[in-house]
C-alpha cells in the first residue's frame, strides 16, 4: 500500500512537471505578443531611380569610379555609352570594385548584344562575382544551348537557375541577388556555406542555393578561407559586347 501511495505522487508529481504547467502561458491579449524595440532604421527610396538611401552606388551611368582594372589595378577600360549604361570593352579584363564586401544585396541591369550570334558559351557571356570567387552567370540563352550550370542565372558551374527568365537579346535584364558570405574559423575550415538567392527579372531562380564553394572554370570547388571581398563584372575576351547599368548594393 505504501509503495502504491509512493508511486502515485511520483507520477502525480512527473506529470506536473513535464505538464501544460512548464510550457508557455497562452496569451489572452493581444499586446502580450507585440514587439516594439528596436524599431527598424529607416530606408528612403528615390523617387527617381528606384534606389534605397542606404545603398552603395556602383555604378550610375556617370563615371567608373567605384571600379578598377582586375589586371592592373588602372581605371577600367570599358565604354560609357550616352544612354547611361556601360559596355565591356574586350580584352582589357575584368573589373572589380575598389571597396571589399562581405554579405549584400546586389542590383544591377544588363543586356545581351543583338551583334554577337556566337554559340554556347561566347554568346554575351560575362557575370557578377561576389568576394571575387562566386559567379552568377550572365549569357544569352535566348536560341543558344549550353550546359545548364553554365546557363543564364547559373551559379556557375555548381546550380542551374530554376527557370530561364531572361528578356529577349537586346531588352534590359535586372538582377538582384542576396548574398551571404561563407564563414571560416580560426584553423582556416569553412564552418558556414556561403548562400545565393537570385531573381533575374523578379523571378525567383536561386532558391537559397548553398554555395560548395568558388566557382570555378576548371576542376571543383574550393573552400579557401577568406574574407570580404570585391565585387567582379566579367570581360569574357570574346566580343560578348554586354552592357551594364543602374548597379547598387546594400552592406547587409
Ligand atoms: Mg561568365
């Protein structure tokens, strides 16, 4: 009897404490669930060009001063045509910001060149690089097959865009593209995936996409650690003739 009596307070006394009495009260007002601080900073939108007032311009249509040579750290040599936008000028190199950065949010606006009817991967292509090592391909897919981790939207090399929402060759493409940077600790070992979203004209086509590492051309993946970064317009060194415009990004 006494081992049945100390038996039922034991459970009695389980019950309780693995009960509804440990879990969260439930709420009967709405200001219980209300959060008021910090409020977020805010954020003014240009009336004009569309852009954040927290951004960083890249580039406007005015000059490249945000820019330099990746080959020998001169003023880029590509071409800043009247309407506001700039073309690769072929064969003087990539460029790349002067500022490093880590995470973002990237705007930017590029065209196709109705001119250039080469095939596969020499039809337009150049792309955008965050920290120097990650492409989001730009090429003209409209009527031109290629691999289709190397097609418009790709993550080069490592993920296929979900859909192919590019504009007919010519028209303006907008990009934007959240990027997280990858992290490393203190023995160099990459303890956090680089991540990717990306639409390409509003469409989503990067899904959160973890990043296996640098993209590159030839061979794997690699997981070196590093830190901020630039970011990279691509001169493919074949005519692409692709045109830019309209370039900010958001320090996140
Ligand atoms: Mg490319």
């Amino acid at each position: 009897m006494r081992k049945q009596i100390f038996l039922i307070i034991a459970l009695t006394v389980t019950t309780i404490s693995c009960g509804p009495s440990q879990q969260k009260v439930e709420p009967t007002n709405p200001e219980a669930t209300e959060v008021w601080q910090p409020k977020p900073a805010k954020v003014a939108i240009n009336g004009q060009t569309g852009i954040p007032s927290d951004a960083v311009i890249l580039f406007n249509g005015t000059n490249l001063n945000a820019w330099k040579s990746k080959n020998d750290g001169s003023a880029p040599k590509w071409t800043i045509n009247k309407d506001g936008s700039m073309t690769v000028k072929d064969k003087t190199g990539d460029i790349v910001t002067k500022e490093d950065f880590g995470s973002v949010q990237l705007h930017l606006e590029w065209r196709s060149d109705p001119n250039n009817t080469q095939t596969n991967q020499n039809r337009s292509n150049s792309g955008v690089f965050f920290q120097g090592l990650y492409e989001v391909q730009i090429l003209n897919n409209n009527d031109n097959d290629t691999y289709v981790n190397g097609m418009v939207g790709s993550i080069y090399k490592q993920n296929p865009p979900l859909v192919m929402a590019a504009k007919p060759t010519g028209e303006w493409n907008s990009y934007d593209i959240i990027f997280h940077a990858p992290e490393f600790d203190n023995s160099g070992d990459r303890v956090k995936a680089g991540i990717l979203t990306v639409f390409l004209n509003g469409v989503l086509i990067q899904d959160h996409f973890e990043l296996l590492g640098s993209t590159e051309y030839i061979g794997y993946p690699k997981n070196k650690a590093h830190g901020d970064g630039p970011i990279i317009l691509q001169d493919h060194g074949d005519m692409s003739g692709v045109g830019f415009r309209n370039i900010w990004l958001r320090k996140l």
